[in-house]
C-alpha cells in the first residue's frame, strides 16, 4: 500500500495538466463496418496522454494494441482502462439482470458473474458497468431488465454477489473485473417510467429503498460507481454533491471511483445548471466525479475551470490519485498486457455454458400451471408457434456484450432436443392460419410470446407494458382451437395480460434467457427440473396500477370491498396479477409456523429464526423460502411487509426441511423522523412463506427491549 502511495505521488509530480486531465478522461471507441477500432486522432490521444480510459473497445488484439500505445509511446507509460457493460454475460450469456433475480441465489448470481469477468477478461476488458443497482417497481421503465426488481435487500444480495463474482477478492488477478455500482441514485424513479425524465422522492425512500443497494455494494468493495444520468429534486446526479461526496464518500466511506454516464458531464448544460464545458467540468468535479466518459468536457474544460478558479487543483489531483490507484490495483501498472493473454480453454467455456443452463432452468418463473405441465414423455406431436419461437438472437437481450445469436439456442430447439421422439411442428405466426394448422394436429401448444430483446432496456419505456396486439390476435386464435396451450413470455418486464393469464394452461416467464434458452425451457418442459424461479417484482395487472409493489406503507383506509371510502380503484382490482415471490414449481409445499431462538432481544443481538418446509407433492423441487418483518407500531408508519432475508431450499418428495434465518436488531431499525436510524422498543411479527402474498404466511412475533 505504502508502496503504491509512493508510485502514485511519484507519477502526480511528473505529470502536467494536461496529463492530469488525460487520465480524468475516458474516450469511447470508434465504430466501422467490422465492430469497435481506435481510429488515428484517438490513438494520438493515447500517445500523448490525453486519454486515460477507453470505453467500448473490443477484441484482445485491438485493445493489446491500444495498450501498446499508451505504455510504450505515451510519456509517462500510464496504462488504460478497458471498460464494457458486460452485464449477464460476455461471450456465454446469461439471462439478463431481471430474468436472473428470479433465480434468488447470491451463489448463482456470484458464478455468472464470475464467469462473464473470465471470458471479459480474457478479451482485454478490465471495468465493467454492472451491476445496475437501481430498484425499480415501473415497469413502464426499459432499463428494469437490468435491475434486480423491486426489492431494496434483493438488490443488496445481488449487489454482493456480483462484485464478488466480477472482482474476486483480488482485482490484480488477470482474470478480474473492477466491477461499477450504477446509477446512482433513483433511476428507476423516472417520471411515469419515462426515460431520462427527472425523479422526485423523499429521503425516506432513499435511506430504505434507493441507497440500500449501494451501500452493500460499497462494503462488498466495488471498485466504482457510476450516477445516474438524471436528475433529482433540482440537481443532476452527476452534480450532486451531496450524494455524490457527501453519501457516498464521505458517510460511506466509498473511495473508488466515480465515473460518470455516457456524455452525462456535458448534458449539465441541457439540465440548465451549467453554461458552457467549464461550468459542466467544476460541476461534476467538485461534486465527486472522477471520469469523464466519452463527453471530452473534462478535456475542454477543466484548464478553463481551473484558470477562473472554479476548480482547485487539489481535487484534480485527488481524482488522479483514485484512477491511478484503481490501475495499479487491477494490476494494470505491472502486467498491462495480462488481460487479453490468455484464451480460454475449451472446457471452460464448456463449463460456462453448462451454467448458462443452470442458470436459465432457475430463472424461469412458471406463473400458472393447470396440471399441463411437465408435458408426458409419451407426447408425440407438439407445435412451437410465434414470433419468440425460433429466434435464438432475441433470447441474448439488451446488453449482449460479445452474445452471438448463432450460439444461442432457440426454444424451437431446445424442445426438438427435450423432446426427440414427437413431431415438432413450427409457425412463426406471422400468417395466422398457417399456426392454426401447426396447431391443430398437436397435442399440445407452445406458444412463444413477448418481446423482442430491442423493446426493452435503455431508453425503451413503453407507455403500455402489454403483450403487443398482433400477438394477442394470434393467441387468441389458437386458444379457440381449445388445445392445450403453454405460453412463454420472452420479456424484460412484467407484461400486463390478463386476457392471457385467464386463457392459458400454462405461463411461463422467460425473461430473456441468454445461449442456453431453449435447453433451459426444454429442461423445464419436459420436467426434467421442477421450475423454481419466483417473480422479482409485483406483476401488475392493469397500467394503472403502476407502480404496484409488496412494501407499501399503510393507510387509515385499507381498501374494503364493502367500503366505497377505502384506497382501491373503481375500475381495477388493488392487488397485482401476481405477487412478489410468486412462482409455482411441480410440487406442493406446506409451511409450519416459524420459531424463533429468543423472544426478547437487546440493540445489538441476534434471533435465529427457523420455519419447517414439508414437499408434499410427488417431485423433487427447489423452493425459495422468504421472511419478511411487519413492525405494525412504531414513531413512523412502517412498510406492510419488508423482506429481510430469503434461501432456498432442497426438496426431495415427501422430504421436510428446516430453513434458517438469522436476524440481527439492525434488521429491525429504520430511520425516524429525524432520518436518524434507530431501532424502538416493540413487537416485531415475522412472516415466513412462498411469496408476498399475505395469505400464504405464517407467523411469530420477537419483542425488542432497547436499553439506554
Ligand atoms: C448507460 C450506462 C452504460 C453506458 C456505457 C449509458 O448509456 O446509461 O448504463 O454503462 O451507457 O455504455
């Protein structure tokens, strides 16, 4: 450590300005007919300094090259940071952020992770932008698909786990990752899921909801963080200090680096609150950003900003302190070239797509299921119709990093693999009549619907989050036919239905599933695996409802179906399609009652809480297992339920099993009034269950006695 003080400060007195600023700058990759390139005026920006990280750039001998410029041609030898957004996946693709979080498994979310860093890493890469952070409960929004749902502890798993997977516990390592928390803060808040648009909530939210996530992912080490592009209550985040250096550094005590969004310094003066790149740079720098991505606002401004005194020196250099500091502790200083050395081998990518699999069979969510599934062995004609039936590209989703679609496996198929002795008839459906001959000689019906992987992700929200019309046309065709029909929804959000939802035998979300699709569905179909994915977010039912979510606070007016006077809608129910949690499997599973080790706990102490799980059905299954706290009397009003732990458990049939939650009073505080967290005197009831649905979960109550 002392060594790399003494390097850094070593290299801050041989560099200028103009250096300084250089490595404050990031450049984005030009674009040919042949993918990514650096083309000649940005390889001059390398040479002399003027750039210190690279966005976008891909393929190990493009960037072995363009790390050649910049260790052996540049004046000072500083190495560049490779950055992409990997974020499910680089060559092998896993199911995206959303699809995955369904699975519930830190351990699965941390060997994904793992595995994208090594195949990344192997390419050159050194950053990715993930994982995205952003608890988001509106499904209006493109960019849920890269979130973890809509739970704040959900999100802070997730968060561990992948900078975990990305970074190990060595960032040196040749095949690590740093990994970059994004957006910081509130994103998903977007007005009416409107992309960019401006978001406005209280602090309550932010403290519980917002920056839960973050602060986990801070305590699990992340290298960087990024803001979020928008802005909140009047201040861009890209210029908020006071989350920026205030929250995050200071009370966090995060000391990584802050990299801003793509052109974010310079949309400062879009936002109104700067006039020119001088403004934009002080701005950004002062409020605690590092790099400036891609926008050059650094570059044109800074000298300007110093030279009125907008900006001190001082936090130009501390800013150069922490990008030196991330280098040298990716390894990047002693072995630049190390990433981008190694292919992978055969059996690794082997075993990456083995997870691939797994991953996918635990993401999908079986949402109903009136006994259809698993489809028989003895099956002997199936039609696999709709636009998401043979359409292995779309199964990679936004962010496809290095994805091919030619490697991805459709569920057309997957199902011919699961199923090798039936006659498998396809229809893509564009021609209705067409899909209703494949269908009407099948026994039963696989109908792939959703949308497309370009509906959603960033600046793709949709007014009406709905399976579209054409799709709902050919449908309801086929469901006329009165066969059997099991529906697969290809989506990045929940897609409201409920013509649907009343028609079909079965439903499954299939989120976007990554290379491994179609054996992952077939796997599922066939029952091979019992489904044990559960939903991560609340499932609306109507788009008004927007946003619907398990944690709501309660009012003086519960709705009351025999009360005109009640919180409810005339015209919709309150409750979503489906809850968060839900998610059937093939088996049935009965919850006891949860014990606990104590009944009475002091600030500071522990309760182990333990719930018996009992697979009363005839199959092996998986079953994620939630327990959530109700603090029903406090100075504050308090969320109906709030998910404090999950697990899941393995079942054999007729096997009954004890899951294991351990407590802490710090689960049970929150921020009064004052936004001071305490912990008050009190009972707490747990509830323990399949999902959020109150009426599945079994409870106990724990009374906490606060001392002096
Ligand atoms: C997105 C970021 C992403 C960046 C770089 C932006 O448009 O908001 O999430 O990391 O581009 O690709």
């Amino acid at each position: 450590m002392m060594e790399d003080a003494a390097r850094i400060e070593g290299l801050l007195r041989a560099m200028t300005l103009e250096d300084k600023v250089g490595q404050l700058a990031m450049i984005r990759a030009d674009f040919d007919a042949a993918g990514s390139t650096l083309l000649a005026p940005k390889v001059a920006d390398i040479t002399a300094g003027r750039a210190g990280s690279v966005l976008d750039l891909r393929g190990a001998s493009a960037i072995l090259a363009a790390q050649k410029a910049a260790v052996e041609e540049s004046r000072l030898k500083i190495p560049l940071l490779f950055t992409l957004d990997v974020l499910h996946g680089y060559r092998t693709i896993f199911p995206v952020p959303l699809g995955e979080a369904a699975a519930f498994d830190p351990d699965l979310w941390e060997r994904t992770a793992r595995a994208a860093a090594a195949e990344a890493a192997a390419d050159g890469i050194a950053l990715t932008y993930a994982p995205m952070l952003d608890v988001a409960r509106d499904p209006r929004w493109g960019r849920i698909v890269e979130s973890a749902g809509e739970d704040p502890v959900v999100t802070a798993r997730f968060a561990e786990a992948k900078v975990k997977g990305f970074q190990t516990d060595d960032l040196a390592r040749g095949d690590a990752l740093a990994a970059t928390a994004k957006h910081f803060a509130g994103y998903a808040a977007v007005n009416a899921g409107r992309e960019y648009a401006s978001a406005d909530f209280s602090q309550r939210t932010f403290e519980e909801v917002y920056l839960p996530p973050f602060a986990a992912s801070v305590n699990a080490g992340v290298a960087a963080i990024m803001p979020a592009f928008i802005e909140l209550a009047g201040v861009p985040l890209t210029a908020h200090r006071a989350l920026l250096t205030g929250v995050l550094r200071e009370r966090l005590g995060f000391d990584g680096v802050l990299i801003s969004d793509f052109f974010a310094v310079a949309e400062l003066i879009k936002h109104g609150v700067a006039a020119d790149a001088a403004e934009a740079a002080a701005l950004a720098l002062n409020a605690g950003v590092d790099i400036d991505m891609a926008s050059g606002t650094y570059t044109d401004g800074l000298p300007e900003a110093l030279a009125r005194g907008l900006v001190r020196i001082e936090t130009i250099d501390a800013a150069v302190r922490r990008v030196l500091a991330l280098k040298l502790a990716l390894g990047l200083f002693d072995k630049p070239y190390a990433r981008g050395e190694d292919k992978l081998a055969p059996s690794t990518v082997e075993a990456h797509r083995a997870l691939a699999r797994e991953a996918a069979q635990k993401s999908i969510v079986l949402l109903q299921n009136n006994g259809v599934l698993p489809l028989s062995a003895q099956t002997s004609r199936l039609a696999v119709i709709g636009p998401l039936a043979d359409a292995p590209g779309e199964m990679l989703g936004p962010w496809r990093a290095a994805g091919e679609a030619s490697e991805a496996v459709s569920f057309l198929d997957g199902v011919k693999a699961a199923f090798p002795h039936a006659a498998v008839s396809y229809a893509s459906g564009a021609h209705i009549p067409a899909a209703l001959d494949a269908a009407r000689s099948a026994d039963a019906v696989l109908l792939c619907l959703g949308e497309t992987a370009s509906m959603s992700g960033e600046a793709n929200s949709r007014a009406r989050p709905v399976v579209p019309e054409a799709q709902r046309a050919l449908a309801e065709a086929v469901f006329a036919l009165g066969k059997p029909v099991i529906v697969t929804l290809t989506l990045g959000r929940p897609l409201i239905a409920p013509w649907l939802f009343k028609e079909a035998d079965a439903v499954l979300a299939a989120w976007f599933l990554g290379s491994e699709a179609g054996n992952a569905l077939g796997d599922i179909l066939s029952g091979v695996v019992s489904p044990s994915g559960k939903l991560p977010l609340s499932w609306p039912f109507d788009v008004g409802q927007i946003p619907v979510y398990y944690g709501e606070r309660p009012t003086g007016r519960p709705a009351d179906p025999e009360n005109h006077d009640t919180s409810k809608y005339i015209d919709a129910p309150t409750e979503p399609e489906f809850p968060f949690g839900h998610g059937i499997a093939y088996t049935t599973f009965d919850y006891g009652e949860p014990r606990v080790s104590v009944q009475t706990l002091r600030a500071g102490e522990s309760v182990a809480v333990e719930v018996d799980i009992a697979n009363v059905g005839g199959m092996a299954a998986e079953e994620i297992v939630y327990l959530f706290i109700r603090d029903p009397l406090a100075s504050v009003t308090r969320p109906l339920l709030e998910l404090k732990a999950f697990t899941k458990i393995k079942t054999l049939s007729g096997e009954r099993v004890t899951a294991r939650f351990d407590l802490t009073t710090d689960d049970f505080s929150f921020p009064d009034a004052d936004a001071r967290r305490r912990i008050e005197p009190g009972e707490i009831e747990i509830l323990t269950g399949p999902s959020a649905d109150p009426s599945l979960l079994t409870r106990c109550r724990v009374h906490i006695v606060t001392i002096e």
